[in-house]
C-alpha cells in the first residue's frame, strides 16, 4: 500500500504520508458520526437538533415525550418565539383535526387531516420505506403524497390515502415522448386511492431545477411507476410542457379536474418572484378558474440531492411565502375558495401553530416522518449507502423496515403530534387550529423589543387588491409587473423602482 501510495498521482497527501495518509480520510468519512453523537448539544446540529429528532423517536415508539428540568433555549436570544396562552383555557376532545378540501368547482371533495406525509418519491425512497409510510397513513387516516416519480405497487399495496404528485416529467400519465397523456392519467387518477391531485410547479429545495435520474438506476420497478422504459435516463425537465402561461396553468388545472371525476386538483410551488406568483393571481381573476388547494414548500424543504447553491441560496422560505401567498388572496377575496398547505422542516406542534398562523390550513412533513421510521440524519440520501434502509434502492439495507414493525411508528407520530397540538390550542384558549392568527405567536426583536407576528408578518385588507389598493412594499412593486397571460414581467423592475 505504501508503494501504491507513492506512486499514484491523485492524493497530494498519500504521496507526502504514504499509509498514515489513509487515516485522514477514515476520519473525514466519521466526522459527521462523531460529531453527531459525541461533541453536538441537543439544540445544536443542522438540519435538524437532537433534540427535534428524539422528539420524534419518542412520539413515534409511544415513548415519554415529556423534558425534566425546564427549557434548554434561551429565551431572550432575538431568535426565540412562543405562543400566548390564556387564562381561560378551552377543553378539546376530540385531537383528529381535519379540514374539508374541494371548492365549487369540486365534485369529490376530500375530508383531510391537517398534517400529512409531504411528497417524497419512490426511487428517492426506498420500497419498504414507501410501503410503511403508506400503511402508517392508512392506519391513521391521513394523506400520503407521493412525490413526482409516481405511483408505484407500493404506494398501492396498503391502500392508504394518496396526493398525486404530477412533476414536469408526467410520471405515471406520460406518452412515449414525455408528454402528458390523458388516458394514462384517467387511469391513475380514477383510483379510488387517489384521493388529490397536486401539479408540482417547484420544489423548495431546488425551485427551478430539473433533474435527470441516470438509466442505470432505472430498475423495473422504477420503470413501471413512472412510465419509462427500463435502463433508460428519465428526464425531470425544469419546466412544464403543458403550459407555459398563468391562464394556461389553471386551464390544465380544470382539465384534470374534469379527467379525474371532479376530484380535488391545485398546485405545489416554492415563491421566487413575486410577480410570477400574481400573474398566477390575477389568471384566477381573468378565468374565474382557481385551483382547489396551492401547496407552498419554504427553500429549507429537504430533497435526496440537490446542488448547494440551491439548497442554501435559491427559493424563499416557508414563513415569507406561505403570508405572501395567503395575503394575496385575501386581497383578492378567494381566501375562502383556495386551502392552503405549506412543508418546511415542520416536526413539533409548535412548528404547526406558527404555520398555521401565517395562513396555512394543512402542514406537510416529510423529513419527521423519515425520522419515525428510523432516519438517522446520516445524509447519504443520494449515496445509496443509507444505513438504515430510508433512502437507498438497496435491498439488503432496506431489510430492516418491517411494515409490521415500523408502520405503526407512522401512526403514532401523526396521532401525538395532533394531542401535542391540541394541548398548545387549549392552552391559548382555541378549539382548532383554523383559530390560530398572528396575534397569537410573539418573538423578540432584535432591540429586545416584545412584538407579535402581526407586526413581523402584517395582514392586508380583504378584497384591497381588486380594489387597487397596494398596501404593502411588495404589492406595490410586483402587482403591477404581473399579467395573467404570462410569467414575464410586464415592465422592468429597475424601471418600476426609477419611477
């Protein structure tokens, strides 16, 4: 070995430190393990603390989920929040809080849990952590989503509730060029399974950004959900086919909704310019068209693989958006006709209230489900080298996710999360979480100052917008920069900004 090292060309470290050398790399591949478990506090490791992950674990095994002692935050850092409780707290009993998604243009709507499975796809995941996901969903009658790369045999299997994810690539509806076919799409989507349907427009952890999944990774079974031949690259194009224009995008949307039998159709997007977003607004105003739900995903979503730059640089988070999003309703009064969801590294019930305060009717989470059936946050996604079988086509690292085992896991962490929520809601006086407003979340300001997030995230004046009205710095900049027949701005933004 160490005349190997000496001669080869590639390690200017093996050369100089033949042998020994290797010990550089041993230790670079177990940082994160030893870091993980040796030297980080429970609230300090990203993505996700310690301590959000053993949150999990205890709620997801039915273990005890209480903390002894007092809070391990500081509370007059300027990033810390809480929830205002009252004195006349209220009394829920029944925890299972739903909502009923479908508009007027709805003929099937859909009675759905306020927090679901976010879309994860099969070949991101692994097929036994597919199965258990959807059998932990069906156990505790909740939505699975299933990610842009369709529905395969296990999402089938255990018959739980299903959110058809339909990506630029059309799995699972698509023609042997790639493009939407809707004889494949009334096969799907007529499945009594399937009980949504969610046009993915951008996903937070890489908005703007196609992929392509190499053929050597494209197995049968892969090949069968999406619609693709085997062995060969299947395309994720950065863009949709069907449309290319705001009315053009709700025109498809009322199409699926007809091909479906009326079922429940919307969209799922990470915000980047704000004009493209009211150009989708004001094509409702034109078509009188709107979806039946809009899914907002914040920039700090996860993803298998993703460039760095996109992970930490591109998209708008969760918080922005999703009181961007519902504000602009609001102003244009279909706030009532429109349910929105929103993910982003939610996993505690406080991590709901305060989505749901923003606007959110229904939060998605993908990561804490990962988490209750064994995910580690070893970060090998996209390695295939997942030691606990979540994230890796595998089939000897996936062994040990026993749908028996592990499904029931699914169940509990939904079910303890939901009392976990009605106790924060009792406590501030509330019966469900549609009650739950900005006034009821405060924080400390950077001057130390006591504010609530009415100030941080203001609200706007029903119907203001139609009226004309451009309350707010963002309004007034983008509103007149978008149109409903295209996602190109109508004027410039430094000409907007000079004027």
């Amino acid at each position: 070995m160490g005349i190997h090292d000496l001669a080869q060309t590639h390690h200017a470290i093996l050369r100089n430190y033949p042998i020994i050398g290797h010990l550089r790399y041993l230790f670079e591949d177990l940082r994160p393990a030893v870091r993980q478990y040796f030297f980080e506090n429970d609230t300090d490791e990203a993505p996700f603390s310690r301590a959000s992950r053993s949150l999990v674990y205890q709620r997801a095994k039915q273990e005890i989920d209480k903390r002894p002692f007092g809070t391990q935050l500081d509370v007059y850092d300027e990033r810390y929040e809480w929830m205002n409780h009252s004195l006349a707290p209220s009394q829920i009993n029944d925890t299972d809080f739903r909502l009923t998604v479908g508009g007027s243009s709805c003929r099937q709507p859909v009675s759905l849990s306020v927090l679901n499975i976010s879309a994860m796809s099969f070949g991101a995941l692994s097929a036994n952590a597919i199965l258990v996901l959807n059998e932990g969903a069906k156990l505790g009658q909740f939505a699975h989503d299933t990610g842009e790369g369709g529905i395969s045999s296990y999402h089938r299997q255990p018959g739980g509730d299903l959110i058809w994810n339909i990506g630029s690539g059309y799995f699972g509806c698509r023609d042997e060029q790639g493009r939407f076919s809707e004889s494949h799409f009334v096969a799907n989507a007529q499945l009594p399974q399937v009980r949504m349907i969610e046009i993915k427009l951008s996903q937070g952890a890489k908005p703007g950004h196609g992929g392509i999944l190499p053929g050597s990774k494209v197995t049968a079974e892969i090949a069968a959900a999406r619609g693709v031949h085997i062995g060969e690259d299947c395309n994720s194009p950065s863009a949709h086919s069907e449309f290319d224009t705001p009315v053009g995008l709700l025109h498809f949307v009322q199409r699926l909704r007809d091909l479906s039998g009326g079922k429940p159709v919307g969209f799922k997007l990470c915000i980047g310019h704000a004009w493209e977003w009211f150009a989708i607004a004001k094509a409702m105003v034109k078509t009188g068209i709107t979806p039946d739900f809009i899914v907002i995903d914040g920039s700090e979503g996860g993803t298998g693989a993703a460039p760095i730059e996109f992970v930490d640089h591109v998209g708008t988070p969760l918080r922005e958006a999703i009181r961007l999003v519902h504000n602009t309703l609001v102003g244009l009064n279909l706030r009532n006709q429109i349910k929105l969801g929103a993910s982003g590294k939610i996993v505690s019930a406080f991590d709901m209230a305060r989505t749901f305060a923003l606007g959110a009717d229904w939060c998605n989470s993908a990561r804490a489900f990962m988490f209750a059936i064994g995910c580690i946050q070893a970060q090998q996604c996209h390695t295939g080298r997942c030691p606990t079988g979540v994230a890796t086509q595998d089939p000897e690292r996936q062994r040990p996710l026993v749908p028996l085992d592990k499904a029931p896991h699914v169940a509990h962490f939904h079910q303890n999360t939901l009392y976990a929520l009605a106790e924060l809601l009792q406590a501030s006086g509330l019966k469900h979480p549609k009650e739950i407003t900005t006034t009821h979340i405060a924080y400390r300001a950077a001057d130390n100052h006591i504010n609530l997030f009415s100030t941080l995230y203001p609200g706007i004046t029903p119907g203001s917008l139609l009226a004309g009205e451009l309350e707010r710095s963002v309004f007034k900049v983008a509103w007149p920069m978008a149109s409903a027949d295209s996602f190109a701005p109508l004027v410039s933004l430094d000409s907007l900004i000079a004027h």
